[in-house]
C-alpha cells in the first residue's frame, strides 16, 4: 500500500519476468499512470523486450501508446478483428472505417496538418446479441445492405487484412 502506481507496474513487470516467459500479455499496463511515469514504463518494457527476447500481446485503448510499443496493429471493435497490419502500415494507410475513425481522434502535435475529427453516430451493436454482419454496421456512414452479411478478414494488401467488404472500393485499391 506504500508503493507508489508506477512502482506498483515495476514490480509487475518484475514479476512477470521471474519464470522467464517468451510472451508478456499487457492490459492496460500504463493507463492509471501520470505521462511522465508512462514513459518511464514503456521505455523499461522495450528494453526488456530487447534483452530478454520478449514478445508481448499489449492490449490498450491509448493509440499513442500503441503507436510507441507494437510492430504489428489488431484493431477490435466489439471483439472482433476489423484491421491487422504493420503499425506503419495502419497508420499511414488505415482502411476500415472504425480503424480511421480512431486515428481521426488522436491529438497531434504537428499545427500545419489539419485532421477532420471523424465522429461516429448511429446505433451501437449490441455486445450481447450482435446482430449478424458487420458490427460497425449501425455506426459506419458507408454501411450498405451487403455490410449486413458475415464479414472477413481479407488480404486488400499484403499482410494488410480488413474486415469490410466495401474496403477496396471506399480506399480506391
């Protein structure tokens, strides 16, 4: 109860660490922290993930911090996968319309690149009984009656996948 919530993540991770595992699973592991205590945290997990050959599953709804940490982005929406690509690739090139909505609303610190702010509408999918199709469906301003059948991930580049079966028509691929 003395340690402070970023002594508290350490020892976490310290502990995680004692049976030497090849993969960490991260929830959430800097979100109850202060920014400065966040960086000092993630800066700790990359050193580790290099000394230790570390390979983690981080879970955050924070995509700056996400940006930082992963090499390749799953962006779920009601617990399914709708993107799955590089980091890079996610963001410079986003496909799905939920995927573009969230990028629309992280702040950037860059003045001279005006981003319009995607704001999401419409019904939310129930997470009990979801509907079948798409389960952005009732949210996505491009959904059409074919959005109501079953979805896929698809491969619309490689190693790009999207589960949205208007994706290359609404990116011009």
């Amino acid at each position: 109860h003395q340690l402070s919530g970023g002594q508290r993540q350490r020892l976490c991770i310290a502990r995680s660490l004692a049976l030497s595992p090849k993969l960490l699973l991260c929830d959430e592991v800097v979100s109850a922290l202060d920014v400065s205590i966040q960086s000092q945290v993630l800066n700790l997990l990359k050193d580790l993930q290099k000394e230790f050959e570390l390979t983690y599953l981080f879970i955050s709804h924070n995509l700056s911090v996400v940006k930082f940490m992963a090499d390749r982005i799953a962006v779920m929406y009601l617990g399914v996968i709708v993107e799955l690509a590089d980091s890079g690739e996610i963001y410079e090139n986003a496909s799905h319309p939920y995927t573009k909505a969230l990028l629309s609303a992280v702040p950037s610190a860059n003045t001279q690149k005006k981003t319009q702010r995607i704001i999401l509408n419409g019904e939310l999918t129930s997470p009990i009984d979801p509907k079948p199709g798409c389960r952005f469906a009732g949210r996505c301003r491009y959904a059409k009656p074919e959005c109501q059948k079953p979805q896929r991930l698809d491969e619309i580049l490689p190693g790009h996948f999207v589960s949205c079966c208007r994706a290359r028509e609404l990116n011009s691929l």
